[in-house]
C-alpha cells in the first residue's frame, strides 16, 4: 500500500529539488526516496524508474520556465521582449539548475504531454518576438538563436568557464543586442 502523501507529483517536486540541489546527472532514486523519506523500494508504487523522473522533471522544467517567460514578457516587444526573455530565462536556469538542465532535451515524438507544453513554451517565444515580424520559418530560426545564446551563457558560466576580467553581463547584453540587429535585419 503506498505511503499517505507520498504521490508521483511529490515525488517530481521532491527529484526537482535533489537535481538542482546536486545536478541532474547526480539526481538519483535513492536520494529522492531519503528527501521523501521512504526506502527505494517505495517510489516503485508511484514511478517506473529514473528515465521516467528525468522525463517528468523536463516537463516541469519546460512548465515553470514557460511561465517565467510569459510573465517577463507580457505587454512587450521587440528590443525590450527579447531583453526580458533572455534576462528570465537566465535567471531560471540559475535558480533552477538541476531542472533546468532536464528540460533541454526535445520531446519523443510519441509523448504528447511533453509535446503539448514544449508547444506552449513556442508560442511564448514566438508571440514575444513577433514585433520583429519575422516570417514563421524565421520565427522557429529566431527561438532557436535566442535559447543557444540564452543556454550557452548559462552553461559555460555554471560551468566556470568565463576566466577573463571583463563582464559576463556585459557580454550578455552585446549578445542580445546582436540578436535585435540580426532579428531586424532578417524582417527585411
């Protein structure tokens, strides 16, 4: 008999917490069990295994970020929706670096939960930067530039791999302001 309060969607919160606490490729069942405070054996009764965590805590991930994202960029456009995303997003995957790093992968073909709000996630993206009116196969280039520059300052910072005196932050701006010429330049 599974163990009162313990359900999947605590379980999901609880391996969110460990991953980003510890790092998704650290995140184990075993530590998710302690954090629940249950043996091994008794996650089995509400999860399959740690592929299935890893899948749900992307879902989650993709969810939460969606969510920022759409808040930063509400009632904005052009030069200063592309600010805000890039400028939320950064700071989710900092707050949330275990979770984060689970929800860079893309869907399975086959999972429609997964699907459906990696869908969502798109069209936040793409309704913050239709003030550059891009055409829609530019859109999906645009979102696709935004979360490399977005991901790949977030990675290499994480990672300590910024030795040098000059700001990060400042890169980071000169980046998106790229990102604007670019985007304006590609509406033309």
């Amino acid at each position: 008999m599974p163990r009162a309060g313990l359900t999947r969607d605590r379980i999901i919160t609880e391996a969110a917490l460990v991953a980003d606490e510890a790092g998704l490729e650290r995140l184990t069942l075993a530590a998710v069990a302690q954090r629940c405070g249950v043996s091994l054996p008794g996650l089995y009764k509400h999860i399959d295994n740690l592929e299935a965590v890893k899948r749900d805590l992307a879902i989650l991930s993709v969810g939460e970020l969606t969510i920022v994202l759409a808040d930063a960029t509400a009632g904005l456009s052009g030069r200063d929706a592309l600010r805000a995303i890039c400028t939320a997003y950064r700071e989710y995957a900092r707050t949330h670096p275990g979770r984060y790093a689970a929800g860079i992968v893309a869907p399975a073909t086959a999972d429609d939960t997964y699907i459906r709000v990696a869908t969502r996630a798109y069209q936040v993206l793409t309704a913050a930067l239709r003030g550059y009116h891009l055409s829609d196969a530019d859109l999906v280039h645009a979102v696709r530039m935004v979360r490399t520059v977005c991901h790949g300052i977030v990675t290499l910072e994480s990672a300590g791999g910024f030795g040098l005196p000059e700001s990060v932050d400042d890169t980071f701006e000169r980046l998106q302001d790229s990102l604007h010429t670019e985007f304006r330049a590609m509406a033309q």
